[in-house]
C-alpha cells in the first residue's frame, strides 16, 4: 500500500482524490487545505489538516494548488523523505523548494467541481529528479490511468501551451460560435454534431489534412463576405486565424 | 419512391449519395458530372451524363457543387418542373436562377473524401421558397438524418459564419498545438483526450461555462510567460484570443 497526502482543496485534488479512492494500492492518509474549503465533497473518512506542521509521513505528497502558491507552501515541507510533487503543467520541477525528493504529475485535461470525469482516459505527464523515484511515480500514475508519459519540465512548459490552444483556445471558438447562433436565433446545438466530428477526426487524420473551410480553399468570396459581417474582435480573429491557415498551406504548397 | 438526380461528383455529393442510397424511398436515377471525376467512388448502377441536356425528369435536383458554380449552373435547367436545391452554407436560396421551384439543403458537416460518416447525426438546414416543397424536402432530409431545421437564407449564412469558428477555426488551434509538440518531440497524442473532452463537453455545459486555463484565471503571469516563448502569427493568436476570453469575463463582471 502507497501512502499519499493531498494538499490541496480545489478541482484538480478533487478529482485525484476520487480516482485514488477507487484504487486498492493508494491510501490517501490525509488532506491538506489551509481555508478547508470544498470540504463537503471530500471524502469523510480522511482526516484533513489546515496546520502544516502536523503532516503525517507519507510515501508521497501531491500539491494541487494554484501554480504561485506551489514554492511557497512547498518551503513549508521542512522533512527530508518520501517524494513531492506538483500537479502544475506550467510551473518547472525546482519550483518546489523542498528538501525532499521532487517530482511532477500532471493530469492532462480540464476539470470542473461538477462534472465526473473517467480519469482512465486522462494522460498523465510524469517527471522526477531521481530514476527510483519515477518508477514509483509511475507505478501510482498506472492504477488510475492507462496513459502515462515522461515529459521533462521544458517539454511540459511547451506542452501547456500547446493545451491553450487545444483546449481552452478552441472552446473560445466554440464561444464566438455559440453568440453568433444567439444573435441571430439559431439553436447553438445544430453546430454539436460538428464540434464533436472534428474533434474526434483528429485521432483518425492529423489536424494539418483535417483542415476545411473557406480559408483552406482559399475562397476569397466567402472569406470576405463573413469578414464584412463580422465586428470587433470577432472581426480580428477571425482574419487572423484565416490569415494563420492561408499561410499554412501556402508554404505547403512553395515546399511541395 | 421520390426520384432525385444528383449534381456534382465532390465530397459533399458522393455522401448525399450513399445516405440516398442507404434509404428505400429515395432513388438517384441520375448523376450529373461535369469532368466525370471521381467516378470511381460512385456506385456504377446509377447512370451518370455530362451532358445537361440529357438530365432526367425527377423530383428533386440535388446541387453539390463549389458555391461560385451554382449561379451558373442552375441557368442551365430550363425545365419548370420538379424542386431544384443546393447544399451550400454560404450561398442564398436566390443564388438558383432556374425556372423550377428552388430551395436549399444544407447538410451541416466537414466531409473528407475517405473518411465513412453516418449521415444519421448529420443536422440539415432546410429552405424552400414554398411550404409544399419544405414538406418534401424534410420528408427526403428524416430518411437520411435524425436533425432537421428550418434556417433562411440570412440565418443559414451566419450559422455558416458560426461553423468556420465551431469547426475550421478549433481545427486550426488543434494544429498550432500540434506544431509546438512536433517542435519539441512531444507526441500530439498525449493532447487527444484534451481535445475529446472539451468537445464533448459543450454538450451538458455551454461554452460560455465551460471555458478554463490562464485567460479564464487572469493567470497574467502564465499568459505572458506563454506569449514570450510564441513567436510569429502563434504569438498573435496566442495574444488575441487571450484578449477576447479577458473581455468575455471582464463584461460579465461588469454585468453581473
């Protein structure tokens, strides 16, 4: 049994905590919360601390917190065993500044209080000073996923904003679609089938042959024609990102 | 059994084939193709011409061709019997300059020559200048999908607008994600879950709610950590789309 110590009280050790409860080799020893907010979702049986100082020992500690309260509150970490790790995508592995082992284990996807999630499919970025300790981090990151990766912090700090784009970015976009749909009394669920086809596409066809649409057949026409309806920053990005794919496959087609 | 005859041999039209052809009470008893192309993927029992003037006397003119050809094209039929219709999102009802009845079907979907779509989930946007043709014309649109709308002509041209967003545009973010893993030996793969996820999950939680990461946050110190590693027209999407998600919440604040 892997003894663990959460700290932390928001979406993400929510969500950790639900998917260690549901493995028989992690035992989540206590939880840390210094305004022991969100209690009510936690679970009751685990013991739960404001005070620092009275931190069990544990195997490892997760610290799912806001990314600038990490160094801080990991100065606080005066012992010397077990492993620490932060569940940051953007914050680099010495950002902990505790004297125990450091490590990284970060979940892949975007969470909300009230929205279950099948951590199973979620991958998990992986990263530690020492080899030993990146098997046993591993070895957790195998009983509540089946994707695991090495990534060190660089590549991680890439990766992040690589998920903006992904992620948050093209919700934006989901966003400017839905308002225009509300403007003009459309239901915004016609545009779902869509949606979910070009993002599931995307496993089958790299996003780079996906691309559709007026600007990837540079239709000049309907590209100008949408531009004039459109205003404010709606207007911007929507020539910037036309801009974006006319660039791309023209020097597509210059290399080829 | 309503008799239709298909104009065009693209994406679009070899789809609508094969879901006419799925159905019992739709029967293509013509293709017209100029060129001939893409024969090869057309069923070989339906007779196909390149010849307008040999078209068939059929219920419904199905027109699935590139948007700048329709006007042209649809001069070209004199008959005045029989419901001529297009399939473009951009274009309107009066693009049709034929003497029959006109109207449009607009199937709400990127199609990929080589990639299978069950027509069934594909929703329909559908416009006729007269009622009796609407009742028809979504009689054919409920054999072939469970998603049937009436949208004009102005509404169908800004829910064409919504799509470039929803859809070109979320595929575009997906590549520059993937641009900056290719960049830095990042498998694209590790973002695949990300990406399903968001998309799936517009369907319980609209968009506006659904929106997370650093410009959500105003996380300034990781948006500007981001921007100084971007670079090119990366760097100004990254900086525009940011500034657009700041504002959407910056006004519900003020609002609410």
């Amino acid at each position: 049994m892997i003894n663990v110590v959460l700290i932390g009280s928001g979406n993400v050790a929510l969500h950790l905590c639900k998917a260690f409860e549901k493995t028989t080799k992690i035992n989540i020893i206590q939880r840390f919360s210094r305004r022991l907010s969100n209690n009510a979702y936690f679970p009751v049986h685990i013991p739960v601390t404001n005070d620092i100082s009275t931190l069990k020992k544990a195997d490892v500690y997760f610290i799912a917190i806001s990314d600038q309260a990490i160094a801080k509150l990991s100065k606080q970490l005066t012992f010397k065993s077990g492993l620490v790790v932060h569940t940051s995508g953007s914050m680099p592995l010495h950002t902990l500044e505790c004297n125990a082992n450091k490590g990284v284990f970060y979940p892949l996807q975007t969470f909300s209080l009230h929205k279950e999630i099948d951590f199973k499919n979620i991958p998990l970025a992986l990263e530690t000073e020492h080899k030993a300790d990146y098997k046993l981090l591993e070895h957790i990151a195998k009983q509540i996923s089946n994707y695991t990766y090495a990534v060190n912090s660089e590549q991680r700090n890439k990766l992040h904003i690589a998920a903006v784009f992904a992620n948050n970015f093209s919700n934006h976009m989901y966003y400017l679609a839905s308002k225009i749909c509300k403007d003009h009394h459309i239901d915004f669920e016609i545009l779902h089938p869509l949606i979910i086809e070009s993002a599931n596409k995307i496993s089958q066809i790299p996003p780079f042959e996906a691309q559709t649409g007026p600007a990837k057949r540079k239709d000049t026409l309907v590209i100008e024609n949408h531009i004039e309806q459109l205003e404010g920053i709606s207007k911007e990005i929507y020539t910037l990102v036309t801009q974006s794919i006319l660039n791309t496959y023209q020097s597509e087609e210059e290399n080829g």
